[in-house]
C-alpha cells in the first residue's frame, strides 16, 4: 500500500494555507469536509472533471489543510481542522464563516 505524504503541524505555512484557500472550488471543498468528518473522493460533489478535483485535493493535502488516508480502493479525505486551528487559531472559523465569528476581523477592528 501506497504511503500518502502529509505535512507535519511544524511545516504548515500560512501563504501555502490561504494559497489553498483562495480558489473557489478549493474552498468549497474545505466547506464539504467541514460538514462531515470524512468523505470520499468520489463523492465529493464539485462542478468540476474528476482530475480537476484530484488536483485541487492534492493542493489542500499539500498545504496541510487536508488528511487522505487510503481504504481499499477509495481515497478518505477529512479536513484537519484541530491542526490547522493550532497552528493557525481562528483562521478556518474567518474562511469558512461558522457563527463563532468573533474571533474574525472585521472593517471595524482595522
């Protein structure tokens, strides 16, 4: 069985991370995962060709906000979300809006 390399929490960086997160279709798989804890490739519904998703999987897994894990013939994907919020506190409750927001800036606070 293939070994599929993740980032460990000390190399996350936060260019790489909002890299990840500024496309679309990136961020809406981040929303995806958020709201399950863990989904299989294949049934990631996004609109876009399977190696589109592939490849916008693998950028979220390379930039650490992502963990695959491999079952059989299906590739697992859940979100990292404890890890991400150690390194990085609050910054996927800003991106993906949950109601605890206030940890998020607003135009106020600038």
């Amino acid at each position: 069985m293939r070994v599929i390399p993740h980032p460990e929490l000390e190399q996350l960086h936060l260019t790489e991370v909002l890299h990840a997160l500024s496309d679309p279709v990136r961020l809406e798989i981040v929303r995806l995962l958020s709201a399950h804890a863990e989904l299989s490739s294949g049934s990631v519904e996004v609109s876009v060709s399977k190696s589109t998703l592939t490849h916008h999987l693998r950028v979220l897994r390379d930039a650490g906000l992502t963990y695959t894990r491999s079952e059989g013939v299906q590739r697992l994907v859940s979100l990292r979300r404890e890890e991400v919020e150690a390194r990085f506190p609050g910054l996927l409750e800003c991106v993906l809006g949950d109601d605890r927001q206030s940890a998020c800036l607003t135009s106020h606070d600038l």
